[in-house]
C-alpha cells in the first residue's frame, strides 16, 4: 500500500516532506509510486518502506526529477524507475 499515488496524466510536486513506512505491523507498504505521471520529488525524507521508498513507471513525454533526497531502511529498493 503506498502513502502517495500519482497516476497517468497527474503529477506532483513535493519539497522537504517527511515519509515514514509501517515500523509496527510488519506492512508492505510504499513511498511514492507514480504511473506515467510528471513528478518532482526534492529535499525528501523516506524511512522503513518494505516495498521501497520511491517507485516509478514513466513514459518518455513524462518529467520525473528526484533530487537530494534521503532514503533510510528501505527494503526492496530506495527508488526503481
């Protein structure tokens, strides 16, 4: 289950936004998955994300800028484009 989908034709900004996964029930849970949408993601903070913390299906059209951010236990992957 992710804390923020973003699907085809949307899109999203986000700067210095804190992100934290389930650390009790043992959850698969996500960050971001964004599916064929433009996304910005800057100066965030993702934690203890069992399914990862920024997961991303782009077309070539799309904008997708992930920069300085900081990705903290997560399983999976930290970012899968």
């Amino acid at each position: 289950m992710p804390c923020i989908t973003v699907l085809d034709g949307a899109s999203i900004e986000m700067y210095g936004c804190k992100l934290k996964g389930d650390t009790t029930n043992d959850a698969s849970t996500a960050g971001v998955v964004a599916i064929n949408a433009d996304i910005q993601i800057e100066r965030c903070n993702f934690q203890h994300f069992k399914s990862g913390g920024i997961m991303i299906q782009a077309r070539p059209q799309n904008k997708v800028i992930i920069k300085d951010n900081e990705i903290i236990s997560c399983d999976t992957n930290g970012i899968y484009i």
